[in-house]
C-alpha cells in the first residue's frame, strides 16, 4: 500500500504527565521461529507465583501454540511423549499470559512453532509479579485504553469534543521497546480529509514512537478533536496503551469512539511529503491479558532464562 504523508503543522511538546506506562522486565523480541523450532523461557519458582505477560506474532497470518509446564513435562514433550500442560492454545496471533506456579519447579513458557510449517516471528514480555505492564492507571487518567491490536494496516482513534482554549495532555506507549506508533492530533475536518486521501493538517506529531508524551495541547478551535493512533506502515502488528487527560479551559465534553474506515489506496499523484507521515486504517480487536496479583517470594525475573530455540 503506497504511503499517504501529510502537510502537517509540527507543534513540539515539551511537558511530561504524572503516570506513564512500565515496559516489561524481560523483554525478547524479534524472535524468529523456522518451522519444526520452539522457543523456551525458563526458571526455578516457588508454588504461588504470578506469571505474567503478553505474546504477539508479527502478523495475524502467523500463530504459535503456547503452553507451560513443569520440569517434567517439558522433557516428556521435548522427547515426543505423552505430558500435562498448563494454559495451552494453539494457532495463536495475540495472546496475554496470566498463571500461577502450582508446586514449587523449574517452570518453561514455551512458544511452539513445532507443529509450524512455515517461519514466524514473536515478540514476548514476561513478568513475575511485579505486574510491569504497558497499563495506564484509570485512577490518574481521565480516559485510559488497554491492550488495543493495530495490524500494519489499521489505525486507533479517540475523539472528543472540545471548547477553544482546552487541553489535551497525556502518554502512549506500545507494549514493545521494539514496535512504534504514528501519533497525531487534528480537527474533525482534517481527520476526514485525511481518511479520504487529502492534504491534512496535524498536531503534536509523534513519529514511529515507543513512548511518548502527547501534549500539552491547546485546542485552538472549538469542536470535535481527534488523537490518532496509526499503525499503517508499521512491520508487524502494534499493541498501544495510553492515558489522555482533558484540562477544559471552556467546558468541552469529552467522549470516546472508534469507526471501521475502508482502507486508503491511493495514487501516487496523491501522495504529499511535506511535513511527518502518518497512515492507517482501524479495526478495534480486543486484547484480553489479566494483569499478575502481587505476591511476596523470594523470585526475581533475573531468576529467568532462556532456553532458546529447540
């Protein structure tokens, strides 16, 4: 799909909010699986403790089976017998990782590609207890979103509506230090412009982030407003979070909305590089991870390793 760029006004940012988002504390990314291989993450834990996190394939052509397993059974199944498995799917694009240690073991989190018979790439986060997640807290935000899945040809938009003088504030983040975003911000009629393949207009731009602030900004005509998120021309597929907080200078009420726009195919006559791009299309797939309870023990993710690729 050929690129649609924008004639976008750049407003910097410069002020940073009270709550962002943690990254995880074991982070693999990039890992390509052949047909026929696995992957292994590994470690020695005490009955009751929280595993935690998130896996997602690079495209939602692609699925790995997941399951976990104690000691044993993982060198039943390595070796083609018959073994007990916890948490197992199979197929699987997107998926949140939420189990607790049953007895006191060595523990594998494995990502399959064994049965695979084509190459696929994973990206994997994984915590133990000490719930670091790309989560913004509902409690220091006025609207939060969690786990939201753009695939490259999708975008994400919340929209408000907006008094002259009021703000818009707040952080995103994706759920990989190697995955970004495309971030904007634009009035009603530069939102259909842009949807519809024109020249647009766009604020406090933030081009292929991991994290970032989103403003401050101040809305400079009162309105309908628009903070995208977009995904487009992105690799693989894109998990976001982020926290929006509105300081009205007016009163402006907010409200949030998705839509299903057909995506852009555009000519090449079209195309407009004069400032930062940004392109998408939206498809609002629900991502469902349980966040870890907080337990005491005496694990610490540095206890993890990988085992690596069988």
């Amino acid at each position: 799909m050929i690129l649609l760029f924008f004639s976008f006004i750049l407003i910097s940012s410069s002020s940073t909010q009270h709550v962002a988002a943690s990254d995880w504390d074991n982070e693999y990314t990039n890992v390509i699986l052949n047909a026929g291989e696995w992957y292994d993450v590994s470690g020695s834990l005490s009955s009751g403790t929280d595993i935690s996190g998130f896996f997602e394939t690079h495209s939602e052509t692609q699925g790995l089976d997941f399951f976990i397993a104690d000691d044993y059974n993982m060198g039943e199944w390595e070796a083609g017998r018959s073994a007990s498995v916890y948490e197992l799917s199979e197929g699987i694009h997107t998926m949140g990782i939420s189990f607790t240690v049953q007895t006191t073991n060595t523990w594998h989190i494995v990502f399959s590609n064994a049965e695979g018979s084509t190459t696929v790439t994973v990206d994997i986060g994984v915590d133990l207890d000490d719930d670091n997640s790309p989560y913004y807290n509902p409690s220091n935000w006025d609207y939060t979103r969690y786990g939201e899945t753009l695939e490259t040809d999708e975008w994400w938009y919340t929209s408000f509506n907006l008094d002259a003088g009021d703000e818009i504030d707040g952080h995103f983040s994706t759920w990989f230090s190697s995955d970004g975003i495309y971030f904007f911000i634009c009035d009603e009629s530069n939102y259909n412009a842009w949807t519809t393949g024109g020249s647009a207009t766009g604020f406090a731009i933030k081009d292929d982030y991991h994290q970032a602030d989103i403003g401050p900004f101040e809305v400079p005509t009162s309105g309908t407003w628009y903070c995208v998120f977009s995904a487009l021309d992105q690799d693989d597929t894109v998990t976001i979070s982020y926290g929006i907080d509105i300081n009205e200078g007016s009163g402006g009420i907010a409200t949030t909305t998705s839509d299903t726009p057909p995506p852009l195919v555009m000519d090449a006559s079209q195309i407009m590089i004069v400032g930062i791009g940004v392109v998408g299309a939206i498809v609002i797939i629900g991502v469902v991870v349980m966040l870890a309870k907080r337990n005491s023990g005496p694990e610490d993710f540095d206890d993890f390793e990988v085992v690596g690729v069988g």
